[in-house]
C-alpha cells in the first residue's frame, strides 16, 4: 500500500530586484562554487609539524646530554637481559647519541636500522611541513595501506635482527 505524499510547494518567484542583480551566465555555464571555509593561517598549520620537531629535538638533546653507554641511566632490553639476543631496537640509544654528537660512522654501528629510521623520519617530516606550508590538506606521501609493504618492512626488521644475532654479522651487533 502505497502513501501519497504530499505536493512539493514551488519555488517562490524572484523580486525584481533580485532579478535584476542576479548574475546572467551562457547557457550551460555553472555559477561559481561558493566560497569555502577561509584558509588557516600559515603559523597554525605549522603547529603540527613545529611541535613535533621540537618533541624530538628534545629526546635527542637528552640522549645527547645523558650518555646511554653509562650504565645506571635507562633501562636494559628485556629481551637481551633475559636472553642474550639482540632486539631490532638494541644499540638505538646509542645510536641517537652518537648521532645528537655528529659521529655517523658510531651511530651505524650502534643500529644501522635505528639510522636509517631517523633519515626516513628526517625526510618524512620535510615533505610534512612543505605540504603545511602550500596549505595541503594531507601528506604527499600518504601511508601505505597495502598490508604487502607492512610485511615487507616487518621482513627487514626481522632479517636485520636475524642477521646481527649471527657470528657472520656481528658487525651489526651495537
């Protein structure tokens, strides 16, 4: 059974004033889109990216003044207290230390893939603050939602931790 429903009331006519100030367009032409929201200003779409790397800067400036290799300051990994076997995560501390002090070369040894997580990280959060600064709504590098890549990068980290637990890789052991 079906409802009737109710007339739809028609539009209402325009004034003549309306009608006269009323924009003409050629047929087929649209009215321009209406305006949107206003843009936000430049400092508030750096806050984001701004007080990231200060929050960073800051852990670093940390690892940088209270030095890992001295006993007593941070935890040991659980995992090498109750095994003996090296985390992917053994050696960063070390690593962002070494960095915070500008030696490299002790950084990759400590965790190379703690180093290249920071340069990825590096390079992540300069795209991040152009895309702010060009008031782009999202990131040009959008997260990868392939689970394909996540097993790729869960692949490296679980090689890497293979490999420097090894007598032929010790060289990647911190």
């Amino acid at each position: 059974m079906s409802v009737p429903s109710a007339p739809v009331p028609a539009a209402p006519e325009p004034s003549a004033e309306q009608a006269r100030t009323a924009p003409v367009f050629p047929p087929g032409a649209h009215a321009p889109a209406p305006p949107g929201p206003p843009a936000a200003s430049l400092v508030r779409r750096l806050l984001a990216p701004v007080g990231s790397l200060a929050a960073v800067a800051g852990a670093f400036t940390y690892v940088g003044l209270i030095d890992p290799n001295n006993p007593g300051h941070y935890p040991v990994c659980p995992l090498y207290a109750l095994t003996g076997l090296y985390c992917p995560g053994c050696g960063g501390l070390r690593s962002a230390h070494a960095v915070a002090h500008g030696d490299l070369a002790a950084a990759l040894g400590d965790n190379a893939l703690a180093v290249l997580g920071y340069g990825v990280a590096a390079a992540l959060w300069v795209l991040w603050t152009v895309s702010s600064v060009r008031a782009r709504t999202r990131l040009p590098l959008p997260v990868p939602r392939r689970p394909a890549v996540w097993w790729a990068v869960g692949g490296v980290v679980l090689i890497f931790t293979l490999i420097r637990n090894l007598p032929f890789g010790s060289s990647l052991a911190p």
